[in-house]
C-alpha cells in the first residue's frame, strides 16, 4: 500500500507541473497504453478483484479487463466525454464525428400508412459484440460484412481500432498522436489517426488482414459542427476497403454504384462548385469560403495532418474528392446503414426517428441530426443531402 501511496503521490505531482492543461499526454498517446490499462495479469489487489463486480483470478480473453475486446474498450470508452462512444442516455449522446453506439441499444417504430415499421439497433451502422454492455445483437441480415468477410458476430472495436498503435512498416518510435494535427518531434513519428488498424493488421485475428494503410485526418473535441469537426485528408475509403472490399474493387457485381475514393475527385462536372453553391434546397448563394457542411464532408487530398485545419469551413476544390464518410458515420448513427441523414425519406423533415415513434424521446430526434432542426436549418422542403453535391432538388 505505501508504494501505491508514492504512486498516487507522484502522479498528483506531476499533474500539477502539467497544470491540468490539454498538452498531458492521452493514455493511449498514439500509440500502446500501458499494459495494465486494458490487460491484468493476476486480477487481484489486496485479496479482491480490480474488476468492479468481478472475481479474483477471472480475465476476459488474453487476460483482458472486458469479457472481450469491445467490453474491454468501453470499460473506459462508455459514457459522456472526450473519447467517450457509448452514451447511457438519450439526454448525453456523444456527438462525435463516428457516432455513440447508444443507438445500437435502440428500437423504434411508427405507423406508415396503415402498416408498422420498425428500425432495430442493429440495421442503424456497424453493430459491435460487447457482453458487459449488453450489446449482443447482430443484424440477422447480415452474416459478414457487406462486400467483405468479416464475420458481424466477431464485430468489435478492435476489428478496426489497433489497440496496440502499431505502425506498419515503422521503426521510429511514436511520440504523440496522429489524430490532432501535431507534428513528430525529430527522429520520431506520430501514431494512425484514432489508432486505425495499419496495413498487414491482422482484423479479428487474422480473419482479415488490412492491405491498405490508415487514412489520414485531423480532429477536434465533441461536438461535431460545421466549424468544429474532422478534416479528412486521404485515404478513407481505401482503408474502409480492407474489410468492405467488393464495395470498392473495381468490377464484380459487388462493385458500388457511387465513386469514392482517392481517385473519385469533385473535379469532375465541377461538383465541387455545386458543393460550395448549395446551401439548401432553392438556395444556391454559398460561398467556397463558408460552404463546408459537417453532415456531408469530404477529402482534401492532403497527405500529412498538420496541413489540415478542423476548424475551417472552407469548401472543396477539384482536387477534393467523395469518400465513404461523405454519407456514412464510421460507428453508428440513428439511420438506416449509419447515414448521416436519413436516406429513406423524400423530405428531410420526415426523417425517423420523431417525435410520436415509440420509444423516442426529443434528445433522441434532437441529436439524431447532431443538433441542428431540420425544418429551422434547413427548411420544410429541405431534401436529401445529395443535393449538396448533386443539386437535382
């Protein structure tokens, strides 16, 4: 006990030379956190168990504090806050760019003419298997990922996140994160944005093996707007790839219909100008200045994080392109397939969940568009968000 007192002591030190401020390293800091953060070798303090309801001697998988690998991250990931993924409640969503996987605890529905229709937690993004948190459903539509093979019942927040930070093909050590537009210190290197799996990372295991490297971003703090949020730089649908292959690979009867990607530049028949332009259905005065809109962001085609700016609300040019997250939240969302807005209905206005389904509340219908009320922001006549680069309402 006297040693965990100099322990406590010290650190209490040490972050007062810090002085609390934003500069104190994250525990993951870009790269591993310190192994008994996640793991335990012995599961035992003091002739009781470090696992709140837990038994002494009794680990999750490779000795991990979690029954699994996702219940291992929430231990800390759960709740509201920086870094925070999993909200309790409706009232304290995280409204962080990936989405909470709150609404993977949801089932809602409502009365479309005459008939019941119900959307489950599990049809609203990717549906993590997580045991302490009672997240065991899968979509039973949906054995492996769409276009790929990973198995949806071996989801977990590793699948894509390496808790480990390895870099591939990297022999400098990693002196901060990769995800807030740092630079490395002098013979080191930064970490992957949000610790993503690298290239040869081995998802699951080894059932998928990345073969294509991290993309590159740049991020703030919760909560997302259109002057606050993640600036992509590149390489994000390459990287979604690694698992939903066939969505990507050209050719193939799985091949997407829509372009995205490296090469699917907003160049061509000048999107990018429609983009800019758009500000919402009949309105066409934006300017390239003031255009960005967070609920349909894009890539710049930049290639190191510290050239990106999340604050800025500049729109693109014709070297930026469309990615995956362009319609898609990377975690969950409260729409159909992670949707950034709800690709089910004609008017924005109409977007489900609302008010009268079952089982919803106002914070839900109020964070499922981060904030922002459609009918005021937007308009009663304000359709799909499409139109931000298509402009065909």
């Amino acid at each position: 006990m006297k040693t965990i007192k100099l322990c406590i002591a010290i650190m209490a030190a040490v972050l007062l030379t810090w002085g609390f401020s934003a500069t104190a390293p994250a525990l993951h800091d870009g790269g591993v956190a310190h192994c008994d953060a996640c793991h335990t070798m012995h599961n035992s303090e003091d002739g009781k168990s470090i696992i709140e309801g837990g038994r002494v001697g009794v680990t999750g998988d490779f000795l991990t504090k979690g029954t699994d690998p996702s219940s291992t991250c929430l231990e800390c990931h759960a709740g509201t806050g920086s870094y925070r993924v999993m909200a309790a409640n409706s009232a304290s969503i995280n409204l962080h760019p990936g989405g909470d996987f709150y609404w993977q605890t949801k089932t809602y529905s409502w009365l479309q003419r005459g008939s019941t229709v119900t959307r489950h937690g599990y049809s609203l993004g990717h549906t993590i298997i997580a045991a302490d948190f009672d997240l065991l459903e899968r979509d039973p539509n949906l054995e492996r990922a769409p276009g790929g093979v990973f198995p949806s019942d071996r989801l977990a927040c590793s699948s894509c996140h390496d808790p480990h930070g390895k870099k591939w093909n990297n022999t400098l050590p990693i002196s901060g994160s990769g995800s807030y537009g740092d630079q490395p210190e002098p013979g080191t290197t930064l970490g992957n944005f949000r610790l993503l799996g690298d290239m040869n990372y081995p998802a699951g295991g080894g059932i998928v093996t990345f073969a294509n490297r991290a993309p590159v971003a740049t991020t703030n703090g919760d909560p997302e707007t259109d002057s606050n949020h993640t600036d992509y730089g590149t390489g994000m649908s390459e990287w979604c790839s690694n698992c939903h292959v066939d969505f990507y690979a050209p050719g193939g009867a799985g091949q997407h219909k829509h372009p995205a990607g490296n090469t699917s530049g907003l160049g061509a028949q000048n999107i990018f100008n429609n983009y800019n332009s758009y500000v919402k259905s009949g309105d066409m005065t934006g300017s390239a200045a003031t255009s960005y809109l967070a609920l349909v962001p894009f890539e710049r085609q930049v290639s190191n994080g510290w050239e990106l700016d999340p604050n800025s609300t500049q729109g693109p040019n014709g070297s930026s392109n469309v990615m995956c997250l362009s319609c898609h939240r990377a975690h969950i969302s409260a729409f159909p397939n992670a949707g950034r807005w709800d690709f089910e209905e004609e008017l924005l206005v109409d977007s489900h969940p609302m008010m009268g389904d079952t089982d919803i509340d106002s914070d839900d219908v109020l964070a499922s568009y981060y904030g922002r009320v459609i009918e005021t922001d937007f308009g009663p006549a304000q359709r799909s968000l499409c139109n931000k680069c298509h402009v065909k309402d």
